[in-house]
C-alpha cells in the first residue's frame, strides 16, 4: 500500500509559501532566470555543471532582520543529477534590495552554502555543515516518525551511472504536517 505524503519539493514549496504567509515580505520576480552552480564534472578538455535555477524569491523579514528567501530546482546536466531542489535564505545587506544585488547574492550562493535544506533526487531531505544545517537537524531528528509517510524505495539490480547509486524507484514522501513543522523550525533559527 502506497501511503499518501508530499515529495520534497512540494515540501520546500509549502514552507517557502508558509514562511510568506506568516511573515511581512516582499515578492521579487526577476527579469531574467538566476543559476547558481551545485555540481561540477568539467576537466581539461570539456566542461560540464549543474545548477540549481532561481525563477523568483521573496524578501522576508524576521525579527527586524531581512532575508532573500528563493525556491530553487535542478538544472543543466548530469552532474547534478543526484538533486532536485533547495530552499535557501540569505541575510540582505543594508540597502542592497536592487534586483541586480539579489540576482548577484543568489548567482554567489554556489554548492548549497546558504540552503537551509536541499532536496536530493530520493526524496531525502540534504543539510549542509553551514549556518543552519545542525540548527535544522537538530530540530528534526527526534521527529522522523513525525514527518515521513513513506521510505524510499530502491532497485538495487540497477546502479545509475550519473551517481553510481541504486536505482531510486519511488521517492521518499512526507506527512503534509510536515510543512508546519519545518516552518516553526526554520522561522526561529532566522529569527536568532
């Protein structure tokens, strides 16, 4: 039996709409897509990443302190095929709100270091050793049971060339529950 759950970017969309709901913010739609890069496979004759796309963020304010908070997916190529999307915050500098300073924060925000989560190709949820990673996962530890509807699944008579993995045959899913649990979360770590 197949238990209903949400995948990881319908999570990471639910807690950035989350987050603009419960806090005063500002949309920003840019006038040209944004791509940091998350993966690199180049060598001496060829070139070859990954990138995460940034098509609009949103300014968000907690506690008096301003983020640009944007909802990435995976693009461009294979190198980045082991991702699916990443959630990330970056703290604003004092009255750098133009669109060409957000474009160059978010173009700058290169290999996750300033996601509060990334999504992996599984449905796992990635945190990285940055400011907000050990505050997520220590907020989420004790709860797995709380957030997963179901485990991933694997075929492990196939390995996938592009990560050298097994074969990923259903995605892990979470409880819709967990979209208020991991906004509290992420809400009093940037409102620190």
């Amino acid at each position: 039996m197949v238990n209903e759950g949400i995948t990881v970017h319908e999570l990471f969309e639910g807690i950035y709409n989350s987050l603009l709901k419960r806090n005063e913010h500002e949309k920003v739609k840019f006038s040209k897509k944004v791509y940091a890069e998350i993966a690199d496979d180049s060598d001496w004759h060829r070139s070859r990443t990954g990138e995460m796309l940034y098509e609009h963020a949103s300014l968000c304010k907690f506690n008096g302190t301003q983020y640009l908070i944007a909802l990435g997916l995976k693009t461009a190529g294979y190198p980045a095929d082991k991702y699916s999307c990443d959630l990330t915050a970056i703290k604003i500098p004092d009255n750098n709100n133009s669109e060409e300073g957000l474009i160059s924060l978010l173009e700058h925000s290169t290999y996750f270091k300033n996601s509060l989560m990334h999504g992996l190709n599984d449905g796992n949820i990635g945190l990285v050793k940055n400011k907000y990673g050990k505050k997520i996962f220590d907020a989420i530890k004790e709860k797995k049971d709380e957030i997963i509807a179901q485990e991933p699944e694997y075929d492990n008579n196939y390995i996938n060339l592009s990560t050298l993995g097994s074969v990923c045959t259903q995605q892990i899913k979470y409880k819709k529950e967990t979209v208020d649990l991991m906004t509290e979360s992420i809400e009093k770590i940037l409102k620190d």
